[in-house]
C-alpha cells in the first residue's frame, strides 16, 4: 500500500483506546513471524500517567547528543502518524512507513489464515510492530520505547530493556487499568523485569508502595527521584534551570515550560546517569529537548499556548502554571474533550481560572458535544463553538489586549487542530 492506504487502514482499525484488546500473545506471535526485531534493540521503556512523552524525549535528545543513532516510539501522534517512529530525531518517511506497514500487515494477514492469531493487531500493536521492525532494520543503538496504555499488557512489553522508567501514576484509562490507583500503578509495574534496573518518579505514596513491591519482589536496583535534590532552582514560563545532586552533579536546562517539567528532566537526567551517559551529553541533550502541544507557545500577538491536558493530572499540572505565571493576566480557555475523559474533574480544576471558556470539539467521531458542557460544567462566561476555528475567533475577538492569554487546552486531538491552524512555535 502507499502511505494514504496505509494510514487509512490503520485508522479503520479504530482508535487505540476504543478497540483495546490488552495482551501479548498476538503481538508476540507476529513479531515472531517477522524474526523478533526487538531481540536486537537495546531499550529504554518508558510507562507512567503523565509526563511520559516528555521524558522520553528528553532521554532521546541526549542519547543523540551523545552520539548514539536514536530510535523513538511514542503516542498519540499530533499531524501525522510518521511522529511516532523517529530514527536521530525525525520521524520516518511516508514511503518507509508504508513499506512497514505492508511488512506488518502481510504478516498480520498470514498468520490470520494459518489461524494462529484469532484477530487482525489493533492500531497500536500494529504500529508497535512497524516501529520495532524498522529500529532494527535501521541498527539504531538505543531505543526510547513509551508505552502507549498502562504497561503489562501493553504492545510495548515484549521487549527486555536496559532500563525502565516510570513517571507520576495517576488515574486514567480507569475502564482498562483499574478504578484504583494501587490497580493503576500494578499495570505500571507491569513493565519492571529482572536484572533490568528502574528509576520512579516521585508518586503518590499508594503507587509507590505498590512499585517498591515490585522491584522488591524482582530484587532490581531502583533510583528513585527522591533520592537526588533540585538545588537553585529558576523557573518561569518558558522553562527552567537547576542543578541536580545526587550521585552526579547535574546542571539541568529544560526548554519545556511547566513546574512539572523540572521533575520530568529530573528523572530523564537519572535514567541517563543510570545508561552511563557523560555529563556533558545529559546536559546538552536535555537543554535541546522538544515536546510539541505540552505549554507551547504557537502565538505572541495574540498569546496562544497548546497544552494536551487530557486527565485530571494533566489538568492540574496546567492550572498550577496559570496560577504561578499568569495570574494577573485575563486567561480566556478554549476547551473540548473525548466522550471518555473525566470531564467534570477537569473542567472544575481550569475553569475557575478563566475570565471566560470557549466549549468546542475537536474534529473525532469520539469527541464529546459542545452541548454537553451545559449540563456537566458550570461557568458564568462560558461559550460554545462548534468548531475549533470558530472557538479560536470567539476567543481573540474584540479589540488586542496584550493582557489577554489563549490557552486551547482538554484534549491533545484538539491541540494537534490547532497547531494545524495556527502554526508552530513563533
């Protein structure tokens, strides 16, 4: 297939988290039919709530800048499929993802006939597949692998890595992991293995009795985040600057705004130190780091940040920063969401810190009615647009008030519209 059919394909596989099937055995059976390429991969495997994608990043950059030819594997994409298999930082061509694709899928269509897989691999274990694949076909050095939905039943769990990472647990995808967050942090768990060290981000007291278990239980070395300092911290809304002490001296420069951000570079420049990178490589790799749709700023005049905050976490990771940057400023929040995300939640935690929201829905057959905020969302200034361009001309109407801020926000299919629109960083 060309790279069209082959992305409509996958996209008639239906959405990852509405067609998941979790466990291994199919994705097991077709990477053994296609000569188990992750045997030949060095990993790094990356699970968490929130801040996954960021970390994964940040490990990727320093990894290239020490040299290393890169492989990166992340979800969801914001444009185009091709974000999320990167080889040295940029992601694959359409010719090489469809030529994957074929490789999958006439594997997948094989194997079908023989009856030795009962269904055709979903969108994600697809191209879980078509990543690994062309990591070892291109003999890259390390690969950041993050998962894509809890851990232990995850696509991404048929690897043996050099290392795991896991950042904050919380509550997401609770119809799939659990309505716990011991059950959450237990599917998280999932991708600890022996002799593999792990690094924990700082979490919640609950997920981290059920992760120390873990690692206990498999006798692994653990460096938690806990056991290094931030020292000299200078933060403001473009990113932060501080220094790392533990069994290293770090002096850590991360581009990606949000208080959150310093723990996130924190636990990527430990996992580093963990892979026996230099200095020198941590810190300019993660100085160089880029994470598109988390804070990021696609306009000065008017003020427009992109922010995917598409859970409860996410959501109070964002309204930490509108309370420590923009406080006095008049923030106006476009906001629309998937049928499936704790709506209520979120909306009580960024609302509030609006002058005025703009209800929309990003263009997904799963996304949920701007109507709907009506009834399960409470806000004096609250409006509704049925389109994401509609929402972006109420929002920056009327005369320019440079104290005026846009933050589109809620839902990452909705950022990835507006980068469309807008562009990318000024």
């Amino acid at each position: 297939m060309n790279y069209p059919d082959s992305v409509q394909f996958l996209y008639a596989l239906g959405n990852e988290i509405s067609t998941a099937k979790l466990g291994l055995d199919r994705i097991r059976t077709v990477l053994d039919a296609l000569l188990r390429p992750q045997d030949r991969l060095r990993v790094v495997h990356v699970a968490g709530t929130n801040g996954k994608g960021s970390v994964c990043a940040m490990i990727e950059s320093a990894l290239r800048a020490a040299g290393l030819r890169t492989g990166l594997f992340t979800s969801p994409h914001l444009a185009e499929p091709t974000e999320r298999i990167r080889i040295g930082g940029v992601p694959v061509s359409a010719a090489r993802f469809a030529q994957a694709f074929d490789r999958v899928h006439i594997a997948v269509e094989t194997l079908l006939e023989a009856g030795s897989i009962d269904l055709h691999t979903t969108y994600f274990e697809t191209v879980t597949a078509m990543a690994l694949l062309l990591f070892a076909e291109e003999r890259v050095d390390r690969v950041v692998l993050e998962t894509g939905l809890g851990g232990r039943l995850d696509a991404t769990n048929v690897v043996t890595p050099d290392v795991t990472v896991i950042t904050p647990v919380d509550f997401d995808h609770e119809a799939f992991l659990g309505k716990s967050l011991e059950s959450i942090a237990a599917e998280k768990a999932g991708i600890l293995k022996p002799g593999v060290p792990a690094v924990f981000s700082r979490q919640r007291p609950e997920a981290y009795a059920v992760l120390a278990r873990r690692a206990a239980e498999l006798a692994i070395p653990v460096d938690r985040l806990e056991d290094w300092a931030v020292r000299d911290l200078d933060i403001d809304a473009a990113g932060s600057r501080f220094r790392l002490s533990g069994s290293r001296q770090l002096h850590i420069t991360c581009p990606l705004a949000g208080a959150h951000q310093v723990e996130n570079a924190a636990t990527a420049a430990i996992a580093l130190v963990r892979l026996g990178l230099p200095d020198r490589a941590i810190e300019t790799g993660v100085a160089a780091a880029r994470w598109p749709g988390r804070l990021e700023r696609v306009s000065l005049h008017p003020e427009i940040i992109l922010d995917g905050a598409h859970n409860p976490a996410g959501a109070r990771a964002l309204a930490a920063h509108i309370e420590r940057f923009y406080s006095t400023r008049r923030v106006r929040l476009i906001f629309g969401a998937m049928r499936d995300k704790a709506i209520s939640e979120i909306s009580g935690i960024l609302f509030p810190l609006a002058a005025e929201v703009v209800a929309t829905a990003p263009a997904q057959a799963r996304a949920l009615s701007p109507d709907a905020f009506l009834r399960v969302a409470a806000h004096p200034h609250l409006r509704i647009a049925r389109t994401l361009p509609e929402a972006l001309a109420m929002a920056t109407d009327g005369p320019a008030n440079p104290n005026d801020v846009v933050f589109v926000t809620g839902s990452l299919f909705l950022v990835a519209e507006a980068r469309a629109i807008i562009g990318g960083r000024p």
